[in-house]
C-alpha cells in the first residue's frame, strides 16, 4: 500500500445503532446522539446466543452493547487519526468505515480496552514495515527471486469466489525447508508476508471492489492443500515460518479469514482436528472445513468457487495453480525453473536438459560452512565452471545464504548439463546441502 493511501482520509458515516444492529435508518436535522436515542433496536428483541454464529459482530446484526462499543471505537479511531488510524484501515479507505472497524471489534470479543491494545500493538508491530513501503519488491523482500521461493513453498492467489473473496492456496505439504533454509532467512520471510498482505492481496481486493461496489467482506478463502504432508515436516524449522506468518496475521490483520478448507488431509492431522474443533467458538469452527477425500473437497470447493474460478488442479477450469505461480513469479525473460537439494556426504550430481532457443544459468545456494566444490559440464567434454568452490561463512540463521552462479555466460541450448559436487569435508564430516538452480531463459 502507497503511503497517500494508507493516509487519505475516509468519509464519517452518520451510522446510528439501529444501521449496525440491521435497520436502515435515515435523519436529518438532529445530531447522531439524538438519532440514536430517539430509535429502537431490534437487537433488544434478540440475544446474542441466537445470532447465526457467521453473522455475530458483522454490520447489520450487532447487539445493543456492541453498538455502542462500535461507536466509541470510531469516535476514538477519528480523535486519534495517524498511524493508529491508518493500521485499521490497512487494506485502504475502500474497505469502508463500519466494515474496517467491526472487523477489529470482533477479534477482540467487543472488549473495548482489549481491543484499544491491540491497534496500539499492530501500529508498533508495523512501524518499521511501513516505513519501508511494506517491501514492494517481493524479490528485494526475499533476498531471492519470487519464483525460487515458490518453488519450495508453493503458495499462490488464484481466482474469485462467489462471495467476492479472493482464494488462497498453500501447498504446505511439500514445503521444502531445507531448500527454503538455502535461499533466504526467517526474517525475510517475514517481509515478504508483509508485501503479500500489503501488496498483492490488498490491490486484489481493491481491484475487486472497483469492479463490484457491493463487495465488503475483505476477506480470503483460503485452501490449505496437506497432500504430502509427514509428521516429520511438521518441525520447529517448518513451524518458525508459518508462526511468525500467522502472528502477523492475528495481530495486523484481524478477521480476514472467510472459510478455509483443509483438503487432502492425512489420517494424524483429521484425528487431532477433531479434537481440536472441540476447543474452539462455534464461530471459528464453522470457518474451517476438514476434508481428506477428493469427491468430497471438491465439491465443496465448487459451492463456494464457481468453476471457471477455480484451478484446475482442483476440480474446475481455471488455469491450474503452477501456471499461475509461473505467470505472477517469472519476471524477465524466465520461461522454466527447476530447482533441487543436493544433500551431499562426499559427491553428488544433478542433470538437466534444455532446448534448441534456449539459455541456461545455473547457481548453487546454501547455508554449509564445510563447503563443496562444483564443475559444470557436459558428456561432450565441454566444461563451463570448474572446482568452483561453495561455502558458506556463518552459523547465524539470519545471515543470508550463499550463492554463486556457476555460469559465466548463458549455456545455449540444446544441451544436457550435469552439476557434480565433490565435498570439501572428510567422510564423517555430515552431510550438507546445497540448492542447485536451473533457470532456463529466452534469448
């Protein structure tokens, strides 16, 4: 988001109790204390334990004490303006003042002080992100190209659903940690997530409204795709990112969960939801949908996401998910990317082919401070790179990773090029890794 956006200024609606509690009211002449004194409140007829549970804290369909707290909190919102005002309208002036502001009431219960605390804590939590243009350049971000990172976590929006949300899809089940540890840091995860949020997913959601005025729920449907998923992913290597990911969402952008669908679930992750459900408001519970068998999840996936909406790979006749990846994370002249761990104990290798019209660069990224050394070549006899040595010099987590690219000059194709690494450690040294790249480009 431009700063002259998170800035501008948005209209005060004259909202009495009865336009939050769901009826439609209109006045003139008398101030809004008057308007609302002089009205009833449907909301006294109906408890809060009747309300749909989908429907509790949104426009329309608030008690009376929540919308009197609704309008404290804007009073509070316009007196304090800057940066506290701007952290609750974090997805733009487009998103509308009731909308903005009942989202952050509902994270908090409609505790007025809980919810006080915690714009004051995103506001702290956004300082240094905000001053840094919530890192525009996703690959400035990262520390790493866009579409190497996706690589290895693949995570993609693609397609509108029915109610006008975006769809978010995560493949955590092929996550690949150990590549992702040899091409960035924690850290820069975490900027990247703040561009993600800022960035991509806010413009979609501005883009959306231009198109469709009515459209106010700025919230996702998020598909969380397990396929692949062992216990043994689920470390504290893998959870550092999706915590911190998760924090920033929780505390910055409250309530911007719509439905999500857990699909192709293994058999330990459907037991210990069931147990989990068990623990949470009905509200909550009613957004998350658990399903393992494919006939199953797609035809929920299809009452929600019209088929031209939804990818292939899922069930509709949307472009399918790495397509889309490819067409948001190729920049340049890009055309293919293939990526692969070297996990090496003393030597290994790695082969590729590329086509006639095609340029290959090759690069090597990792975190080892044993080191190894790679040559580049061919069965011809054509060597490209040789004894390059690779090796890392830091422990610390946060300092990026090494690379070095192999290639001087693009390899033309056609070829098939193989990558050996001979480790600089002895035998008993540890086997370390290494991320060999393979872009193929256009001339």
């Amino acid at each position: 988001m431009s700063a002259d956006t998170s800035t501008s200024t948005v209209p005060h609606s004259n909202c009495t109790k009865d336009m939050l509690t769901g009826k439609t009211v209109q006045f003139s002449g008398q101030s809004l204390e008057q308007a609302t004194a002089s009205l009833s409140v449907s909301s006294k007829k109906k408890g809060k334990s009747e309300i749909d549970p989908a429907l509790w804290g949104r426009p329309g369909h608030l008690t009376d004490p929540e919308a009197d707290t609704y309008l404290r909190f804007r009073d509070i919102v316009e007196m304090r303006g800057g940066a506290f005002r701007d952290t609750i309208y974090c997805f733009g002036i487009e998103e509308g003042e009731v909308y903005a502001l009942c989202r952050w009431l509902r994270a908090r219960k409609f505790v007025f002080d809980d919810v006080m605390k915690m714009v004051e804590e995103a506001t702290k939590c956004e300082l240094a992100p905000k001053k840094a243009g919530f890192y525009a350049d996703p690959a400035a971000a990262l520390g790493c190209p866009e579409a190497v990172y996706n690589a290895q976590y693949p995570q993609v929006y693609s397609g509108i659903a029915k109610n006008g949300s975006p769809v978010f899809f995560s493949k955590i089940g092929v996550l690949n940690i150990d590549a992702v540890e040899c091409i960035t840091t924690v850290s820069n995860i975490v900027k990247y997530h703040w561009y993600v949020m800022m960035h991509d997913y806010a413009n979609r959601l501005r883009e959306h409204k231009k198109e469709d005025p009515t459209f106010n729920k700025f919230e996702c449907v998020c598909v969380l795709d397990l396929a692949g998923l062992t216990v043994g992913q689920l470390n504290s290597r893998t959870m550092a990112i999706t915590k911190e990911q998760s924090a920033i969402d929780s505390l910055c952008f409250p309530e911007t969960l719509n439905k999500m669908f857990i699909v192709n679930s293994p058999r330990f992750f459907s037991a210990s939801w069931s147990v989990i459900k068990g623990w949470l408001d009905a509200r909550t519970a009613n957004k998350v949908e658990v399903i393992s068998s494919r006939k199953a999840w797609e035809k929920s996936l299809l009452e929600y996401i019209a088929p031209d909406q939804l990818p292939a790979d899922y069930g509709g006749s949307g472009p399918i998910t790495q397509e889309t990846m490819e067409k948001q994370g190729f920049t340049g002249k890009l055309k293919r990317l293939k990526t692969e761990v070297l996990y090496l104990r003393t030597t290994g290798s790695v082969t590729y082919d590329i086509y006639p019209g095609e340029e290959l660069e090759v690069a090597v990224h990792t975190r080892s401070i044993i080191g190894a050394k790679f040559t580049l070549s061919n069965s011809s006899g054509t060597t490209w790179a040789n004894d390059v040595v690779v090796k890392h010099n830091s422990e610390d987590a946060e300092i990026m990773p090494t690379n070095v690219t192999l290639t001087k000059t693009n390899i033309k194709g056609p070829a098939t090029v193989e990558v050996k690494a001979k480790s600089l450690g002895g035998r008993f040294s540890g086997s370390t890794n290494y991320l060999v790249i393979f872009s193929v480009k256009n001339p």
